[in-house]
C-alpha cells in the first residue's frame, strides 16, 4: 500500500471518527423532533441550520477500525509521530478540511510546520513498512499451512474427483 493509500484510509477513519457523534459526559434531554416555529421569520428556510453528516455504516466503522489501528505499528517511544498522524488524521465530515493543519499542529507539539510535516511523513513511512512486513508474514502463514480439509458432499463425486486427480482411471471409465 502506497503512502498515498494510507493517508487517503487514516483521513477517511478521521472523517468516519468525527461522523460517529460520539457524546462524553452526562448529555442534557433533548428529543429527535425538529425545533417548533416560534417566529414567521424563522419559517420556510429563513435560519442558516448546521448540516450533520449521516451516521456511518458498519463497513466504514469497520474500515475505520482497521486504519486507527495502524498508527499502532509507530513504536510507543516516538509517541510524537503518534500524535501527528493522528491528529492529521481528523478531517470534518461535512467540509472535508483538516481539523488540525500543519501550524496548528507545530504550536500543539512547539515545534516549526515544516519539521512537523516532515514527521508525519515519516510517520506514515512507519506505517507502510509495518504493513508489508504483516503482509509477508500472512503470505509465510499460507505457505507453511496444511490444505484445508473440505467436506464430501457426494461420496461418488468425490471418489470420482480422486480419481482423476490421481490419474488412476479415465473419465469415461467411472
């Protein structure tokens, strides 16, 4: 998976993130019903309303899933990289612009935009590396792993299919 790939999943998950409405804390009852009309003014479309994104399906929680845990693959010592990657990660549902931008990131940690940029990539160089050294590890797995045992439907089929395999009769013959 190309670098390009990767920021493209871990911004998607950020979005998926942001999308989910997640509340901390004791909430204040409110109900699902739209605001009544107090005022004619405030009729028909006259107020400016704030758009929420739909909530996310089960596929994107769980492609969201698979891609935070990829920042996982950062060693815990550059917990830095860790930071930058993710909070570059949270991009808006609805506008799709990153929450954090490269400045405001720099003043978070104190250090220059430029060097924080350099870091996320790094970051994200991390993260592909980890990636295709999991992808090698699954392709060793598969090599060393015995053929799974399928179950006989049909008996006569079955001996049939053995047959042939093994060259033991033609065809025609069984």
């Amino acid at each position: 998976m190309s670098p390009d790939d990767i920021i493209a999943r871990l911004e998607a998950a950020g979005a998926t993130l942001l999308a989910l409405r997640i509340a901390i804390g004791p909430q204040e009852p409110r109900s699902g019903l739209p605001e009544p009309v107090r005022e004619v003014s405030a009729s028909y479309g006259w107020s400016k309303a704030t758009p929420r994104p739909a909530t996310p399906c089960a596929a994107a929680i769980d492609a969201m899933d698979e891609a935070l845990s990829w920042v996982g693959l950062i060693p815990a010592d550059r917990y830095v990289l860790r930071r930058i990657v993710n909070a570059r990660a949270l991009v808006s549902p609805t506008t799709q612009r990153h929450l954090y931008t490269w400045s405001r990131i720099a003043a978070l940690i104190g250090a220059d935009r430029k060097a924080v940029a350099r870091w996320h990539a790094q970051g994200i160089s991390i993260i592909a590396r980890g990636l295709e050294h999991q992808a090698q590890q699954r392709g060793q797995q598969r090599r060393h792993r015995p053929h799974p045992v399928r179950p006989v439907l049909h008996r006569a089929l079955a001996d049939r299919h053995a047959a042939q395999r093994l060259h033991l009769a033609p065809e025609r013959c069984l």
